[in-house]
C-alpha cells in the first residue's frame, strides 16, 4: 500500500512483502508523487490504500485463489 491515508498528512508506504528492499526505491518514488501533490502514473491506484472501499475491487479479491500468490 502506497499512498495517503484517511488522516491528513498522513501516508503509508507499507505491506511490501517479501520484495520491500527490491521495490522500496519505487515505493518512495511513488509516495513522494503524493506529499508533494505531483502528477503519479496510471499504476499508481493498484497501490492506493483507498482501493479497498471499491466494491468491485473486493469482489476481485473474492475471487482470487489463495495459492495464486496475490497479496
């Protein structure tokens, strides 16, 4: 999860799994596209915390089968 949270000026940048050395520099790359209010690219929702509250996005994780390696 990347991205601000429901508290102002508060962000997350957190639940890299196993990966989080490899993808950290992304990560922070991304998050700071948010404190600074710049332009983020289109990927950038896949991380946002808010994706949780889309129906439709929960109904994919329902879904998914466990073993698949989705996180």
């Amino acid at each position: 999860m990347i991205g601000p949270t429901s508290i102002d000026n508060v962000f997350i940048a957190g639940a890299l799994s196993g990966f989080g050395i490899m993808a950290s520099q992304a990560a922070a790359d991304l998050l700071g596209t948010y404190i600074l209010d710049r332009a983020r690219p289109a990927y950038a929702t896949a991380f946002h915390p808010a994706r949780f509250n889309d129906p439709g996005y929960r109904q994919v994780l329902a879904t998914l089968d466990p073993k698949s390696g989705q996180l």
